[in-house]
C-alpha cells in the first residue's frame, strides 16, 4: 500500500502493529490452555520459545531506530 506521507505510512502500520499484537496476545492465552491441559507436552514450550527468539529479534530490530 502507498502512502502520500511518511507520516501516514506509520500511522498505517501502526494500527497493524496494535492489531496484530492483540492477537499475539488472543494466540498466546490459547496456547496457555493447550499447556495446561497438556502439560508434558514439550512441542508446545518450542512454540513458546520460538516466539520469544523472534521476539526478541524484533525487539533488537525496533531498538536500534529509537536511539
């Protein structure tokens, strides 16, 4: 998508950020039930932690343009 500003360009993928990290958040309460019910079941700490590696790239990425 195109967009006439800089500024608009961010708002628009801003509101995609909120929006996608309120369902990380809706996926991350479902994947809370699956490990409740299965507890033994290590696939789902791989998950979790695969999310947390990417994360956490993310994080670096986004904290290298707000120094």
């Amino acid at each position: 998508m195109k967009h006439a500003t800089a500024t608009a360009a961010y708002a628009a993928h801003r509101a995609e950020l909120t929006a996608k990290i309120q369902r990380l958040e809706e996926l991350l309460t479902k994947l809370d039930a699956r490990q409740q019910a299965d507890p033994q079941n290590w696939g789902i700490a791989g998950c979790a932690a695969h999310v947390s590696e990417e994360l956490a790239c993310i994080i670096d990425d986004i904290s290298h343009t707000t120094k």
